[in-house]
C-alpha cells in the first residue's frame, strides 16, 4: 500500500520542532500495524502537492491550528484536490483539520464548538459501524484539541462517531472518505507535553479538565487498525479508470 500524508500543520514555534512532525506521527501511526506500507508526506501548507494522485493507493490529511475557514491559497488548493480525490474515489482519510477540509470542501459546515475547547482525552461512542471499525469498541478514546467542529455533514456523508460535545465525530461516505475530529495520532507523551505548552495560552479550567483525562489512553493501535482496514477494503474495490 502506497499512502499519501498530506501535512496541514502550520505550527513553527520551538515546542513544535522539539517533537515528531505531523507527517513522522501518522506514518508512525500506520506502520504500527502495517509496517510494510509506503507513506510519503506532502507539506500541503507550504504549497507542496502531489503532482500525481493516481501515483497512491490513498491519502490521509493531518490536523493542524489552522481554521478551514482561513482563506489561505494552500486551504483552497486542499479543497479542490479534496474534491479531486473524491471524483476518482481513492480513498480519503482526514482527522481534526482534515475531518473538517473534507467536510467543508464537499458541501458541510463547520464552526465553533458550542462548549468551546475540546482538550485532552475524549470519549465518543460508535453509532454506525462499518466494516473496517470492528477493531473498535462501542466507546472510543481519543487525544482531542479542537475549538471548531463539523456541523452540517455533506451530501450522502452518515456519522460514524458521536458524542454529547462533538454530535459529528466522525464521518464516512460510501466506502471511499472515513474521518475523525480527534487526534489517533498523538501519543501519551506529545498530548501530555501540548497541554503543559498551553497551560498558559488557554484558560486554567479547560487545562485542569486536560489534565484530569490524561490518566487514562486513548485507543491508538484499535483505530490505527481501521485505518489501514478502511484502505484495505477500499483498494480491493475497483475504481474508475479514468474519472
């Protein structure tokens, strides 16, 4: 399987260098139970695309503090080739940012949380299982760090994972496009060290609340699994030739 990470990331600042980047982190992610797999990392937000999309078998699309709706010219080159992507139905995967580019590249809606931040561990339950989420239990722990969310799906889009917070956590259309508003990325210790960088940049009970859930872990190599069991299905099923 050859991949695709497109890297939305925009974060510079020294706490950033100091850690894996976006790109190392998903693919870490992904060899962790599909170790054999290609993963090539594209740093969309610096204007770098594949030239090529038939080149890979999928593609995953990163978070990022980036809002969707910042009407940068790299957000709307992501929207087209977005909907590129959909149009010759290769595989798509987007969390956090990339949950909500697709959302909003394909007709949805996203805009502030009404509960504001989303940090630290959050649980959401499955509510419409596919084929590829039976690693996952009906409760899901996820790493969050969100102050926007999707809430108009697009056309034909089902949700998958919800929660009291977040209603949309999750979407798929078809067998082709699988989202999540949180992070499978992020480890225990990256999500531990981003709330200690932010102790001070957000208010004190949205971090005391961050803290507090990070005794216990979010569910990194069940939903690492369907991850790869989405692109596995997807693959087997043909696609057009030439959309």
């Amino acid at each position: 399987m050859h991949l695709a990470i497109l890297m939305t990331n925009t974060d510079e600042s020294a706490f950033a260098h100091r850690h894996p980047g976006d790109g190392e982190k998903f693919s870490a992610l992904v060899r962790n139970v599909r170790p054999d797999w290609t993963l090539d990392v594209f740093p969309v937000k610096n204007g770098v695309f594949p030239d090529d999309l038939s080149a890979f078998d999928g593609f995953l699309i990163t978070g990022s503090p980036a809002s969707v709706h910042d009407g940068e010219p790299w957000i709307d080159r992501l929207f087209e080739t977005i909907r590129e992507i959909v149009k010759r139905e290769i595989p798509l995967f987007g969390a956090c940012f990339g949950h909500q580019a697709i959302a909003m590249a394909l007709g949805g809606k996203v805009e502030k949380n009404p509960g504001g931040w989303v940090f630290g561990l959050t649980k959401a339950h499955v509510v419409d299982r596919t084929p590829w989420m039976e690693p996952l239990g009906q409760s899901l722990a996820q790493y969050g760090a969100h102050i926007e969310q999707v809430t108009e799906l697009p056309q034909n889009a089902r949700v998958l994972i919800g929660s009291a917070a977040c209603p949309a956590g999750g979407f798929a259309i078809g067998d082709r496009v699988y989202t999540t508003q949180n992070h499978p990325e992020m480890t225990p210790d990256f999500i531990a060290a981003l709330v200690d960088e932010y102790a001070s940049k957000m208010d004190g009970d949205v971090i005391e609340k961050a803290r507090a859930s990070l005794a216990e872990s979010a569910d990194y190599t069940a939903f690492a699994e369907s991850i790869a069991r989405f692109f596995e299905q997807a693959v087997s099923r043909p696609r057009p030739a030439n959309p």
